[in-house]
C-alpha cells in the first residue's frame, strides 16, 4: 500500500472530507502511476477521485468499532517514534 495513504478510521475527530479527498488522490496516483494526468486523462483521472472519496466517505460512516477513537496528535508521536527507530533520528 501507498505510505502517504493514512488510516482515517476510528479517530476523533472523525477524518475530514480533505483528508479522504487526499487519500483518494493518492490511490489513483498509486494505480494510474502518475501524478500529474494528461489532458487526454485528466476527466477520467478527476471522475475516479470524485468516486473513490464517495465511497470511501461510506466506508467510514458504515464501520463500527467497539475500540476507543484514537486521539490524531498520539498516532503523529507514535509515528515520529517508529520512523526513527527504523531510520535514525535526523
């Protein structure tokens, strides 16, 4: 999977449509393989964002969970953490 793709489940607050917005763009760059489309593909590169949002708003708002919501600036630290354990600190 795509490292800049985040999980956007379970969190409070919940994921903004920016943030799945973002996640969608990213998925198609990831199986178009490009990031910038040509003009010949730009609608068809656009329509498949729009979609791909849309469905993963659904996703979001369907997915139960008995867990607690994650709190975003504790992932960010644990993040940070396991980055530079497996690089180094910069």
């Amino acid at each position: 999977m795509c490292r800049n793709i985040r999980t956007l489940h379970n969190f409070e607050p919940s994921a903004t449509s920016a943030e799945v917005d973002a996640a969608a763009l990213q998925y198609v760059r990831k199986i178009s393989g490009t990031t910038k489309p040509s003009q010949a593909n730009r609608e068809a590169f656009d329509q498949a964002v729009h979609e791909i949002a849309h469905i993963t708003q659904h996703l979001l708002e369907a997915l139960v969970t008995n867990a607690p919501p994650k709190n975003r600036e504790e992932e960010a630290v644990k993040a940070k953490a396991r980055s530079a354990a497996r690089f180094g600190a910069a």
